[in-house]
C-alpha cells in the first residue's frame, strides 16, 4: 500500500478503509498529495469545528462526550489533534488519545476517526497543511472535522482559525477575563464553553467573560456553563453546537489570520529567506530594502 | 536527522507501570520523530486501531505485567489481520530471556530490557525503517543484532 497512489489510496478510503485514509493523510501531511489530486466535487462538502483554549480546561473530555453524542447519532466525525513540535529535535510527543474513551467504544468505533497532528517545524506551514488534511477528511466521506488546539500561542490561533467555526473552551477561575483577551481567541470564537462548571468560580468567570465580550461591537458569542463531568449543560451546549450560526466578526478575524497565515508562508518559502534574514541581522540590507524585493518578486 | 518516523508506543494489557514506556517515547522524541502515546491498559484491539488510524511505521509494545507471551504475539496477529504487515513491532519491559525466541518468532523484531540505552532504540528503528524484512508481516525471521 505504501506507493498507491492518493487517487487509489482515496477511492479505497471512500469505501471504508481505515487504513487507506490514514495513508492518504501522511502523504498530504507530508506534502507528497494534494487534495486537488482527487478532489473532484469543488463543493462544499462538510463543515468543521476548531475546539480550542488554555491547557487543563477539559478540551479533551469535551471532545470526547461530542464524538461519542454525534457517533451515537450515527454522524461519523473525526479529530485531528494538534500538539507542538519540539522546536530543538523537530519531534513530537503526541497523547491526546489518551485521554478519549469514545473511539474505544466498539458500536460505534466505525464513525470516529481520531488523527495525532503535530505541527512540525516550518513556520506557518502547519495551519496550511491543516485545511488540506480537513478537505482530505470531508473528500473521504468524514462530513464532520473537530480540530483540537491548545489556545496558547499565534500558530495556535492561526490553526483554529483554519475551521469553519471556533469554540473557545475555558475554565472557572482563569484569572480575569484579560487573559482570555490577550490570547487573541475571544474575538475568533462563535461560542465560549465555561467547562468545569461543578467547580467555585466558574460562574463569575463566564460573567467576566460576557462582559468582556459586551465591550466588542457586534454580536457577542453565548456564554454557556458546562461541566463534562457531571454532563450539566452538556445537552443544552450539543443543541447549540449542531447549528451554530457564523457571527459577523470572527468571519472577518478568521480571514485575517488565514492571510496573515499565507503571507508568513510565501516569506518563510522564500528562495532567499535565509540570506535575507542574514542580511538584516548584519547590516547589510534593512527590513525595508528586503520587503522591496519581497514586494518586487510578486 | 531530517527523517520523521511516526510511532506508536502502547502498553498492552493490566499493567500499571509506564515509566519505562515514558522513557522511550521521550528518547524517539528527541532524536526527531513523531510519537503517538495511547496511555495504560490497552486491549490488542485498541492499540491495533491506534497504529492504523495514526499510520504508524513503527509499535512499541511494554510490558511489566508478565502476559507478553499472550499479549505480543496477539498484536503481531491483528497487525497481519489488518494488512498493516509492513509495521515494525519492538518490545521491552521485563522479558525472561527464555520467552524471546518465541516473541521474535511472532514477529517482534527487538526487545529492550531494563537498562538498555536509549540510543540503542534509536539506532534499531533507524535501522529497520529501511529493511522490508523488519514489517511484522514478512516472514523473514530478522532480528536485530545491535548496532
């Protein structure tokens, strides 16, 4: 199976193979396929959902009540989970698996599909590669992506603003709500989940967060309390997740990241980024003379 | 090392103890690749499906537990079930040296004890990335015989 190629590789998947699709989807990940190579619909075909914020929020228990609520409802999903790269070796220790019980769960293992991502080294690339891993998936029959990002950094926001829609996820006493703010993801998200409801401090923090969202103009995102661990509000936040509406401003934050995304991707796959980067660092070409070129080469 | 090998290491079976598990997935980090964890107590099934749907090169298996003699070759089995022949399995743990022939005759193409230096792991799926004969589906009887 290792050298099919991504059309046969792809027709397999369409039929059922697991394996075929988790082939198809290194070799897009590792740049050898694109999904152009098999995509013949153009169409829209799926949607997908970025579920994101801080470590320790309950992201991944979570995820797993809406893999197994959705698979139970016979609505195949994936995941494709997002960890970081060493940035020293290049590798990555990916255990996001660890964590979900749903895909173990044998009656309805068939329509989950659970992918370990890690975002490798080249700068900018990843969100890139993301968007065709999640067309690869919607290609393949998988009309449901859930992307799972810790919030915590611009390639991580940048990774999240690659779906359709943002689900910021959060925790009860996170400080103020400026920290949700400062990691850029509050303007991005067309739902906030306050998790850990059960806990002291999670209803003053959805309040601070709702005042804080009152402050942007437009609509807000709803706020709502959930805790995964005693399912209170679960029912209610799987209700809104089913068709949660766009909201006016995080389409236009999400674009904006995906452009500043294609512009860091065409300087980092510049021929002469390093001499470029070398030559500021000396002295002997300023920023502004190697935006010039940069300008100039499109 | 500009080669990324995705890996997933697996502890098979009622076993409470990854350390050792810990050790090696962390060691095949730092030398570059991509290692997928599936955490404790894991059925031959479930690690069987992690290795398809992450479309892992390489399983390594640990066991403190004592059922390797069971559990090993059962992985090995599902692999070929699969048709993931081409996937290299390695072990380690606490493996009698009488129970290895068995396992290398399953299929398992290394086992690492206690004390075993991390760079020797590295140097074996270096190396068995590159053989055919090192997939568990090939009937080949190769072992590794250290670097």
């Amino acid at each position: 199976m290792r050298g099919a190629t991504p059309a046969s590789l792809h027709a397999e998947a369409v039929a059922g193979s697991r394996r075929a699709l988790a082939r198809l989807l290194t070799e897009v990940e590792d740049g050898r396929a694109s999904p152009s190579d098999f995509d013949h619909h153009g169409a829209v075909l799926g949607r997908s959902l970025a579920i994101t914020g801080p470590p320790g929020v309950g992201k991944s228990c979570l995820i797993d009540h809406m893999l197994r609520a959705w698979a139970t409802q016979g609505r195949s999903t994936a995941l494709l989970a997002i960890d970081p790269s060493s940035s020293l070796s290049g590798g990555a220790l990916l255990g996001d698996r660890i964590r979900l019980t749903a895909p173990d769960e044998q009656d309805i293992a068939d329509r989950i599909y659970v992918r370990s991502v890690a975002t490798r080294r080249a700068t900018g690339s990843v969100p890139t590669v993301l968007g065709d891993l999640v067309r690869t998936l919607h290609l393949c029959g998988w009309e449901q992506v859930l992307i799972e990002t810790v919030g915590a950094g611009q390639s991580e926001v940048r990774c999240a603003a690659v779906a359709d829609r943002i689900v910021l996820v959060e925790g009860p006493a996170r400080g103020d709500a400026v920290q949700a703010e400062k990691a850029g993801l509050l303007e991005l998200a067309d739902l906030v989940l306050v998790n850990k409801a059960d806990l002291d401090g999670a209803d003053r923090h959805a309040s601070e967060l709702r005042d804080a969202l009152s402050l942007n103009e437009g609509t807000p995102p709803a706020v709502l309390l959930v805790s995964a661990k005693t399912r209170d509000g679960l029912d209610e936040a799987m209700e809104v997740l089913a068709d949660l509406p766009e909201r006016p401003g995080s389409s236009r934050a999400r674009a904006r990241e995906r452009l500043a995304n294609a512009v860091e991707r065409y300087l980092t796959g510049h021929d002469d980024y390093e001499s470029m980067l070398a030559d500021i660092a000396t002295g002997r070409r300023s920023v502004e003379e190697v935006m010039g070129v940069l300008w100039r080469d499109q | 090392m500009d080669r990324v090998l995705r890996i997933v290491v697996a502890k098979p079976g009622l076993d409470g103890h990854d350390r050792g598990a810990k050790v090696v997935a962390r060691a095949l980090r730092d030398a570059g690749h991509e290692v997928i964890y599936t955490g404790l107590r894991r059925t031959p099934k479930q690690i069987v499906d992690a290795v398809r749907d992450e479309d892992a090169r390489f399983l390594g298996l640990s066991s403190l537990s004592g059922a390797h003699g069971h559990l090993f070759p059962t992985i090995c089995d599902l692999l070929r079930e699969e048709g993931l022949g081409d996937v290299v399995v390695f072990g380690g743990g606490i493996i009698p040296d009488e129970d290895r022939a068995d396992l290398h005759a399953a299929g398992v193409r290394a086992i690492f004890g206690p004390g075993t230096p991390t760079g020797e792991i590295n140097a074996f799926v270096l190396d068995a990335a590159d053989r055919e004969e090192a997939g568990v589906g090939a009937d080949s009887g190769w072992v590794w015989q250290g670097a």
